[in-house]
C-alpha cells in the first residue's frame, strides 16, 4: 500500500478553481485505479501555513526526530513518510504562490529530507514520485515564456534536491488568453491527469 499527499496550494475553492477540476480528477481517479492506497489530502490554506518565524527556524534547527515535542516539524516528517506527491497550484507571477514556497521552507529540512556530506547535499526521499498540476494564464510551453515560467522549474528543482527525482508535470496553459477554448484545454488537461492516475 502506497501513501499519497495531495497538496493543494489555491486561494480559490474546489469548484471554482480551474487548477482544482484537473487535479481533484486526477485524485477520484487514482482512487480508483488504486484502492488500497491512502490519500492524505493537505490543503495549505485551510492548514493556515504561514512563512518561518524566527522561534520556528529555532525549532527546526533543534530537530531531535522526536515530533511530538517539536509540532513545527510534522510537515517535514508526514513528506518524508509519503510515497507519492500531488501538487496542485496555479503559476502566479511566473512563480508558485507563496504559501507553497513557505509549506517548502517547513518540509526542506536538513537531515530529514535531505543532508549534508562532504560531496554535498543529498536528497533523503528517493524513490518516491510526484506529479504536478498546475494552470496558466498564458502560454509557457517554449521560447522565452518557458525560460521565464519559474513555478513548476522551481518545484521540480526543489523536489529533485530532496530525493525525488521521478517527476510529471500536466499543465493547462492559455487559459486567460482571449479566443481560446478554455474548456477544452481544461478537458484535455483532465484527460491526461486520468490517464497518469492509472499508472501513477
């Protein structure tokens, strides 16, 4: 049996966020491609995350692997116990909001998902995979908008520096863009997020 957390990082509600409708599919349809699994849904607004203060960078960095003791550190510890990861975010200001940058601040932590050696940091969540479900206004897909798209670049780099390297991205892009068939790139998206489901 496999654990999967799904972490959802959008202001808006399921039902009216367009990143929502594609990976919400993706998770009804894991669930039933896979049964047996468990799927911890983490919603970071709802969960309050807030950037690090300096008591929780304390905290952090007096990390003794005793949870209980030290609640700043669950994050890290429930990513590290996960197998699969489901991100779903929307690219705002050509970066992830920003309480997904503050949820990696809490889960990034030295000697739990990754450490330091004499050859450099090592990632400590090998073996595990991720998937990330993300929606656009514009289109990112090549040329100098994907050089500039820093949000799924910044996910995949983040992630691959702690281990997780087996990494997916499903995009739906040009959805601001006026003329395009926004619900037929949000089909499509959902599409393909079933299809990845099956095997993921």
């Amino acid at each position: 049996m496999s654990k999967v957390l799904y972490v959802k990082a959008n202001a808006k509600p399921e039902g009216i966020s367009r990143t929502y409708k594609i990976a919400d599919e993706f998770i009804e349809s894991y669930k039933k491609n896979h049964p047996s699994d468990e799927v911890i849904t983490l919603d970071l607004y709802k969960e309050g995350i807030d950037s690090l203060s300096v008591e929780d960078l304390q905290k952090l960095r007096a990390n003794t692997g005793d949870n209980s003791e030290n609640p700043v550190m669950k994050y890290a510890y429930q990513f590290l116990e996960a197998d699969k990861y489901v991100f779903a975010e929307p690219l705002w200001n050509l970066g992830v909001p920003a309480i997904l940058k503050a949820y990696i601040d809490y889960i990034c932590v030295a000697n739990v998902t990754f450490k330091y050696t004499a050859e450099g940091p090592v990632g400590l969540c090998k073996d595990k995979k991720a998937v990330n479900i993300t929606s656009r206004g514009g289109d990112y897909t090549s040329g100098y908008m994907a050089e500039i798209e820093m949000g799924d670049k910044y996910l995949k780099t983040i992630l691959g520096f702690m281990g997780v390297t087996d990494y997916t991205t499903i995009a739906a892009n040009q959805l601001d863009v006026i003329g395009q068939d926004v619900d037929g790139i949000i089909g499509k998206a959902i599409e393909e997020a079933k299809n990845l489901a099956k095997e993921f």
